[in-house]
C-alpha cells in the first residue's frame, strides 16, 4: 500500500469502538492506493492413505487503469515509499507493467454510455453561450460538406468542449462519421451501412480497451464467484482496500459495510483471530505476527504443503512481498490446524471474525444481513 494513516490521530486505538475503527479504515482505504497483491490457491492431493496440500502462490503489481477515461488518484507516505523501495520494491516495473484494474460496474457503466453516444442519432448536447455560434457554425459547414466532393472535412480544434460538441453534431447525421487525430477531428463521409459498420469497430475497439483496463478486477471477480474461504492475517484493511478498490465505495456505516463484505467474500478467516483467541496456541508461541510464527511453524512441520513445481518462481521467499505472504498465511492457518488439541476443529467459531483491537473485543464480526430499519 502507498500508505497506512495519514496522521497518529487517525491510527487505531484499543479505545475505538468498531463505528469508530471503521471510520479510521475506511479514510485510510479512501486515501491511499495498493501496489501489490498476493494469492495462494491450496489444494488437497490424495496421496494414498494420506496426501498434502499443494501451493500455487500468485505475485501481482497491480496499477489503477489510467486509458478509456479513467485516472484514480491516490495519496502517498514517505515512511511506506521507503518500506516499499527497502524490500526492494521495483517502482518503474509497478507503473510500467503493473496489471490494470477498474471495477466491474465502472467497466458496464463505460461499455453502456459508450455504446449509447456511438448509437445515437440526434443532439444530446446544448452549446454554452460562448460556444452557440460555434455550433451553428459547425453545422451550416456539416451541410456543405455533405453536398460538396470533399471526402473530408478537418477540424483543428483547441479544447475538448469543442470536440464534444462536433462529435455531438456529426452524430445527428447517419452518412457521417468522425477519426480522432492529435489536435484535431476528420469527419469523413459513407452510406448508412458503412457508417453503422464504422460504429460498430469503435464500440468493439473501445470494449476491447475497457476489458485491458477492466485487468486484475477479473480476477477478483473470479474469486468472488467461488465463494470459497479466504484466509487472510490481520485482515480487515486487506479486505476494505479489496472491497473499495475492485468492487464499490465504501458506505458511511459500518452495519453497511459488513453486508457488502459478506456479499462480496462470504467466507473469511482471519489466522491472527484464531491466535489471539487460542491461549494455547499464544502461550505456546508467544505471538500472534505472521513473520514470527509462521517460519516457527513451518520449522515443526514441513512435510503437508508442497509447491506446485510450476509455481516456485512466483515466491521469493521474502517477507513482505505479497505472494510470499500469502503462501505463508495460507500456510500457517492448515498448520495452526494441525496442532494437537490446539485448534477447536469447530471451525466455523471462527469465521467471519476478523481481528481488531477495540474496546468492544478482539475481533471485527461480519454480519451479512442489514439491521431492520
């Protein structure tokens, strides 16, 4: 992330409330912008009488789509600038080659108002005053045009108000279409039927450009659909930055929030609540940090989890890159499971709890359904 908080008075405290904790989260999500993202997808292999769970961890730059008309902005912090670059954090490779992401319902939205300008055939734009001769005089030149020989018409245009309103008046006649060039539109002449073909390209050319931009949304998508559990350490930030990121806003309320959560990613485990609500398992280990306990754990078991071979490129076996963090907290919850006696196997006690020190608790509980109002 570009960021944690933006000031000590908006860190968490163990004096919050959860209203007031998801206040503090949700002005950091809306602030600040996320660089990587990790996942591990484990999955049991029979192997005989007994068998292991196989690795295939995923490391994604992921970088806010900035073509099609979308360009997100977000804050920084120096302080999480130079953790990143110390971790040895590529910053060209993040913008140059980082995978594009915009929301599903922005990527429909983009499509829908696309397709309905490019089909249109009559004026949807009123010229200001400053701009009602310029219109007329665009006009009265389209209908010259459409007489003479010329096979195009070029304008050299200084603002994009005014290229709106040319679009905007091209569209009101079905033998005539524009191309976009550097400074300037050519607004060239066709039947009917070539036209409808020519808008046809364009909404195909522009979709083809909103699925690039639309990127490692899918993937989210993808994981939403599944409806499978998510594990995570420490994860509520994770998932509020995954929610307001690649799905919605966040809402003011927090009982909101929680019902989008829960449409979103219905199952999720977090491995710091089953720590720090296991006294067994925190007295044994003495902490609930992954960089701690996770390399602990690995040390009494390393025989159940396996990478997938196609698949250990991927992990550099570095803490703090989000792939690697995520074999690990994958890893670290199927050994927590392991432990004797330790873990209660009715699992279900903890999910939907995600840890969150407040003066209500320990843990953040999702509830899917909203209040009666």
């Amino acid at each position: 992330m570009t960021g944690l908080y933006e000031g000590r008075e908006f860190q968490p405290s163990r004096d919050d409330s959860c209203d007031e904790r998801y206040a503090k989260l949700k002005r950091s999500v809306e602030a600040f912008g996320v660089v990587q993202v990790g996942i591990c997808l484990f999955t049991w292999k029979a192997d005989g009488h007994s068998g292991f769970y196989e690795a295939q961890p995923f490391n994604f730059n992921v970088f806010p789509a900035s073509t099609v008309g979308a360009d997100a902005g977000f804050s920084s912090r120096a302080s999480a600038l130079a953790f990143l670059a110390k971790n040895s954090f590529d910053f060209n490779k993040w913008v140059y080659q980082g995978v594009p992401y915009l929301r599903t319902s922005t990527a429909n939205s983009m499509r829908a108002e696309r397709t309905r300008l490019l089909t249109r055939r009559k004026r949807s734009v009123a010229p200001d005053d400053r701009h009602t001769k310029f219109a007329a005089d665009v006009e009265r030149a389209l209908l010259e045009f459409i007489k003479s020989s010329e096979p195009v018409l070029r304008y050299e245009l200084a603002n994009s108000y005014e290229r709106k309103l040319v679009h905007d008046a091209v569209a009101s006649h079905d033998t005539l279409g524009t191309r976009s060039r550097m400074g300037a539109i050519e607004v060239f002449k066709g039947t009917p039927r070539s036209m409808a073909r020519h808008i046809a390209h364009k909404i195909k050319a522009f979709n083809s450009s909103v699925d690039d931009a639309h990127g490692f949304t899918r993937i989210i998508d993808l994981l939403s659909a599944s409806r499978k559990p998510i594990i995570g350490h420490n994860m509520l930030l994770d998932v509020l930055h995954a929610l307001q990121k690649f799905v919605s806003d966040l809402p003011p309320l927090r009982t909101d929030v929680e019902h989008d959560i829960a449409q979103f990613l219905p199952v999720l485990i977090d491995t710091k609540y089953i720590i720090e609500s296991t006294p067994s398992v925190k007295a044994r280990y003495g902490t609930s940090s992954l960089d701690e306990i996770a390399p602990v754990l690995e040390q009494e078991d390393n025989a159940s989890i396996r990478f997938h071979p196609r698949f250990t490129r991927n992990v550099s076996h570095s803490m703090h890159e989000a792939g690697y963090d995520a074999y690990m907290t994958g890893a670290t919850f199927i050994r927590l499971l392991k432990l004797d006696g330790s873990i209660d196997l009715a699992i279900y006690k903890y999910v939907n709890r995600l840890y969150a020190a407040t003066a209500e608790g320990i843990y953040w509980e999702i509830k899917p359904d909203k209040p009666a109002v």
